[in-house]
C-alpha cells in the first residue's frame, strides 16, 4: 500500500473518507478485521486521527467496533438490509410525492435528464454497472435536493451508506439493471403528470424490487 500525504485540516474526517471509500469499493470486506497499525503506517499518521475516523464510521453504520478485538466492517444480515430498504422506501417515496406536487418544470427536466443518462448506461451491450450505480444515486440525491428537507436528507444519506455495503450485488442480478430503468422510468412518468400518490407508489415498487434482488 502506497502511503498518502494528508492534509493536517479535519485529518480524522480525511482519514474517514478514505476508509469509507475502500470499504464502499470492497477493498476492505464485510466482516474483515481493520489492521489499525497497518493503515496508520500506510496512511503516514499515528492511530489517534485514525480511531477518531473509526468512531465516525461507526456512527454511520459502516464499521462495527468490538470489545477488546478491534474494529470490523460491518456485515449487513438480511434483517438489516430489509429494514434499511423500508425506511429508504417510505422517506424517498415521500420526496418523490413533494417533487410530484412542487417540483418546477426546470427541476423535473434535470430528473429527466438523468434518468436519459441511466438509459444511456443501460444501453444493451454496453452496459455499464458502475456508471449505472454512480448516476442512479446521482438521480435519487437530486430527487431528494428538490423534495428540500434537509433532515429527511440526513437520515437518507445514513441508510444510503449501509445500503451500499451491499447495493452493487442487487446490480450484478441478471437483467435488474433493465428493471431498475423501467422502475425509473415509471417514476418519471408519474412526477411528470405531478400525480403524488402514484410517484409515490412508484418509489415504494423501487425500493421493493431492489431489496428483492438485493438478497
């Protein structure tokens, strides 16, 4: 492992992104041990700005700490993973229900030019699943920004995070990529014609297609 030059500013906060990063991209596994004294050397930093970043993860769910063993990456159960889609479900699909109903003509067109972007990604044969993953949050994080409230986009972003421990295995699902385009697409249509419980309906049917294929 390379050793990185950090900033002194906020370096726990650093060191934090650092790590969620390497977790989010399956560098660090669910349920592997986090070597302390092996990041810290790598990182070039004594292992006080690193447990203050642990600390953080951990608050987010990321990482799971244990008594007298150290800190893990969190391995998400079954359980978690459908709890997690169900608060998503009902918090997103209320946003997407305020987009329905106040979104700007403006706004709704950024959303479509989004999801242009997912059929693009999509595109048979040429399919590309991390830019498909990158724009799709894109998608549901301006959603959200539009819905404008900042507490729901709090715990959104939180759940997000556990979410995307396991997100990408939902993705590799033969033929979920199409699904979750049409599922997109619905939603599209529903926010367009600003009717409110049917693009909330439409989220609610997202989420529970993604937590089916996610398991």
């Amino acid at each position: 492992m390379v050793a990185l030059s950090l900033s002194p500013r906020a370096l726990y906060e650093e060191v934090a992104e650092l790590l969620r990063q390497r977790i989010f991209n399956r560098e660090l596994e669910p349920g592997s041990w986090i070597d302390e004294l092996k990041i810290a050397e790598a990182y070039g930093i004594s292992r006080t700005p690193l447990r203050e970043a642990l600390k953080v993860l951990a608050t987010e769910g990321l990482v799971t700490m244990k008594v007298r063993r150290g800190a893990y990456v969190t391995e998400v159960s079954e359980r978690d993973l459908s709890d997690v889609y169900h608060l998503l479900s009902l918090l997103e699909a209320d946003a997407a229900g305020v987009v329905a109903a106040t979104a700007t003509e403006s706004q709704i067109g950024e959303l479509q030019t989004l999801h242009t972007e997912l059929e693009t990604a999509a595109q048979p044969g040429k399919q590309d699943r991390e830019r498909f993953f990158e724009i799709n949050e894109r998608f549901h994080m301006r959603l959200l920004e539009i819905a404008n409230n900042r507490w729901r986009d709090q715990m959104v972003a939180d759940l997000r995070k556990v979410m995307k421990l396991n997100r990408h295995n939902s993705l590799l699902k033969s033929g979920r990529i199409e699904e979750s385009l049409n599922e997109h697409q619905a939603l599209m249509a529903a926010i367009s014609a600003r009717d409110t419980p049917l693009a909330m309906q439409r989220m609610q049917e997202h989420f529970r297609n993604g937590l089916e294929a996610a398991n």
